[in-house]
C-alpha cells in the first residue's frame, strides 16, 4: 500500500480524481479485471483519455514508483 506520507514528503499531492492538473496516477501492480467497474479502475481510464488528448500524465504501477525512490 503506497504511504501517502511518503508521497506528500516528496511535494506530492493526493487527490480522489484525475484532473487536467493530475501529473502521475500510481497504480497497484495487481491486476485485476473487476478494475473497469471500481473507482480506481475509473481513474485509470480517466487518465488513459487525458493522456491520449495529449495531457502529459505518467501512470505508474506503486512497484516502480518506489523504485524509483
């Protein structure tokens, strides 16, 4: 589970939606077919629309994000 702490500790932001303003959505690494039909699933198809009308967001999985650290 991410630690929004961590996040914050970074200058990050946490928001409930993916906006125009929304940089990076960190995402679990499991995947999970039932996504389409929860929120999170929602956010991630949210952000997949802005990025194909050229909105500059990163999706990347947690696994990677704290890679990355």
């Amino acid at each position: 589970m991410i630690k929004f702490e961590l996040i914050e500790s970074k200058g990050g932001l946490i928001s409930k939606r993916v906006t125009t303003r929304t940089n990076y959505l960190i995402i679990d690494g499991e995947i999970n077919p039932n996504w389409k039909h929860e929120s999170f699933g929602r956010k991630i198809e949210q952000a997949m629309i802005y990025k194909l009308n050229g909105q500059r967001i990163s999706i990347v999985s947690e696994h990677e994000w704290v890679k990355q650290l």
